[in-house]
C-alpha cells in the first residue's frame, strides 16, 4: 500500500558519485605520491620514436595500503557513476528525449 501511495520514482543523478570519486582519486594519488621515494626521467629526443619516459616510485608508509584503497574506491566509484550517467542518458531517449521535472509547489497547503 505504501508503494501504490509513494508512486514517483526518482532518477539517480551522477553528479555527487562523479564528485565524490574524483575527490577519492586525487586523495588517494595524493598519498601515494606524497609518501613515495623514486625518479623521474624525461629524454626528449627529435626522432619521437626516440623519446622516452621513466617513472620508478616506491611507496612506504599510510601511502602504501591508504592510498591504493581510496584510489581503487575513487575509480569504482568513477566507474559506477559513469554507468549512472549512460543509463539516464538512454532513459532519456525513451521518453522521447524531455528533461523536464515537475515544478515544485512553494506553497502545498494552499
């Protein structure tokens, strides 16, 4: 009874997951590259076949297990998100393609 009353069904928005994961992400690189000890190297050569890029990073520390988790966290929920904007984006084309919402009442008991 509570379902036939409560009828509107509301659509996820992607934007807070999309916010929150990016937030994780750079939290997470942050530590990781925060508590590393490595080098970098840039060879820029004419020939572009030539160029090369190394990167060697070791990571100690909270960096080591915190960071790796709030990384993975952030992308999973990057990836969730993502799935969340696809899907509301094809229920968009079934409706035949309208954004609009209700407009809300200011004033319900009157």
């Amino acid at each position: 009874m509570a379902l036939e009353r409560n009828s509107k069904v509301t659509r996820m928005k992607p934007d807070r997951p999309l916010i929150l994961s990016v937030l994780l992400l750079a939290a997470g690189l942050g530590l990781i590259f925060g508590y590393c000890h490595g080098s970098a190297g840039l060879t820029a050569a004419l020939p572009v076949s030539e160029a090369s890029f190394n990167l060697c990073t070791t990571t100690t520390g909270p960096g080591a297990v915190g960071g790796f988790a709030l990384t993975v966290l952030g992308l999973l929920l990057l990836i969730w998100s993502w799935l969340c904007a696809i899907v509301s984006q094809i229920r968009l084309l079934g409706r035949g393609g309208k954004r609009e919402e209700p407009a809300k009442d200011e004033f319900p008991g009157n």
